[in-house]
C-alpha cells in the first residue's frame, strides 16, 4: 500500500471547501438529489449500520441519520471529520485511511466509497479500498461507490470556460490515462471508465455490480453558478432525464459520476 497523498489532505484542508459543495451550485445540488435517490431505493431499510468511508464533512452521512440508520464515518482529513462530528452528533467519526479501516470484519449493512475511488491513482489502493469495504461489510450487505467519469473534467472544464491552450495537454493527459495531475487543479485523482469499475468491483469479490449514471447526459448543460431558487425548468429536466437513463449501458459513461453496487457475497472471492 502506498502512502496516503498528502495533496488530497492539503487540497481539503487548506484550499477547498467540501462543506456546502453539494449546496452550493446546480451541479452539486444535481448530484446531491440523484444520489440521495439512488440510495434511498438502493439501502436497506432504517435502521441499518452504515459505514460512511471518505464520508467528508457528512453531507451523506447527517442525511442518513435523520433517516434512522446507524451512521459511522470514516475520512482521510481530520478537518473533516471534525466537521462532520460538529455538524451531526448522531454520526460518529474517525480519522482512517479506506485502504486500512480502522473497524471490525462484517459491522456494516452498507458501506458507502464516496470518494475514496477517484482520489487513489493506482489500481492496487483502489482494490485495497474495495476488498476493505468488503471486509467490513456482513454478507448479504451492500457496498456502493462513487467514481468521476473519464471525460468528465474535460467536459466541466470547457462548460467553466477555463479551458485553454495552456490547460489543454493536462486535460488531454488525464483524459488518456485517467490519472490527474494536481498541477493542473484538483487533487491527486483517478477517472474510471464504465468497465473498469466493474472489473474492480468483480476483483474485490463483488459479483454483478449494477452501475448508475448519477448526473445523466444532460449536466454540462447546467449554468456553472446560481442558487436553487434559479434551478427552474431545464434542472428538472436534466434530473429527469438522469433519472430515465441511469442504466442504460450506451450513456452510462456521459454522467459525472457513476454509483456501482453490489451486494457481498457469503464467501468472497
Ligand atoms: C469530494 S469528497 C466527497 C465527500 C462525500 N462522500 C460526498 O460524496 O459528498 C472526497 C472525500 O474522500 C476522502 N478520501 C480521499 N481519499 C481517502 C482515503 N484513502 N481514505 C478515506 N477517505 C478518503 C477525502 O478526504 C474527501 O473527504
């Protein structure tokens, strides 16, 4: 196992506020409510154990106890955890690394990764994730994660207008070996493409993952800024069609995000 990148703590710590992230721009609130949905329909009923790793300030984790679970989160970043101790006193917290848990075999009913995917650049941390949140996982439960698209900085970055000559060879880099450069912006990060979670996931000893476009095809049309009162129309279209079309395997890779779930198995493979 490699060792933590120290960006990914610095970027959270020092110059990016994950906080209000998913409040605070159409595309964050369009990823919060697809997301919310898919677990709703996804997770066990409340009350269950779930195990928020790479949880961040708990914007999923405070959501899910006000619904009755169990809610444990686990984050790289103390300021995190910090913050989400302070923001949801029902939710405990801990420092930890997904690739080392610092928490028992088969607690969880659900474990959620997201986050910690698309911040490990090599394939053998983010099996080191996986098998972990396997490991934690009672059989029969349920493990879901989150991955960043391929295509999708690229695609964000030319709907920010922020794409240049100068900030075109990185994206170009990225888009071909899915490994981000912190340089350019971002953090240490790793892009999947669809079959490639899939493997990882049946590697882990996770069989028939189902996949879910979390944005849909329609996000880069998104305006970049605004709040929610000016979401409107083309919002509720963009979700709707996310909606309609999270699992069609030809568009799957246009979302953002992709959220893959399985449920493990007795015995792990
Ligand atoms: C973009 S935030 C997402 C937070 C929250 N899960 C959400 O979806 O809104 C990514 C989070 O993953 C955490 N993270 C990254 N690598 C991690 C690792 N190896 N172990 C635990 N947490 C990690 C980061 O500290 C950060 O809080």
């Amino acid at each position: 196992m490699t060792q933590p990148e120290p960006d990914v703590v610095r970027f959270y710590t020092d110059r990016y506020v994950e906080a209000d992230r998913l409040d605070r721009s159409p595309l964050g609130r369009l990823e919060a409510a697809r997301t919310r949905d898919l677990l709703s329909r996804l997770l066990p009923p409340a009350p269950a154990t779930v195990l928020d790793v790479g949880g961040g300030p708990g914007a999923y984790a405070g959501w899910l106890a006000g619904l009755g679970h169990r809610v444990h989160l686990v984050d790289l970043v103390p300021a995190h955890v910090s913050a989400a101790r302070r923001a949801y006193p029902a939710v405990g917290a801990t420092v930890g690394d997904a690739r080392r848990l610092p928490v028992p075999d088969a607690v969880a009913d659900v474990t959620l990764l997201l986050g910690p995917l698309y911040h490990l650049t090599g394939r053998a941390d983010r099996m080191a994730a996986l098998r972990e949140a396997v490991r934690v996982t009672r059989p029969g439960g349920v493990v879901a994660a989150a991955t960043i698209s391929r295509h999708a900085p690229f695609l964000d970055l030319v709907r920010q207008g922020r794409v240049d000559d100068g900030s075109r060879p990185a994206l170009l880099a990225a888009y071909t070996t899915g490994v981000n450069d912190p340089v350019g912006g971002f953090t240490t990060a790793y892009f999947h493409r669809p079959d490639e979670v899939f493997d990882e996931f049946h590697a882990a000893g996770l069989p028939a993952p189902r996949r879910y476009g979390i944005e849909g095809p329609l996000w880069p049309l998104l305006p970049v800024t605004g709040g929610p009162a000016e979401d409107g129309r083309l919002f509720d279209e963009v979700l709707r069609c996310a909606a309609l079309m999270e699992c069609d395997p030809e568009v799957l890779g246009a979302s953002a995000h992709l959220l893959t779930v399985a449920v493990r198995p007795a015995e792990p493979g």
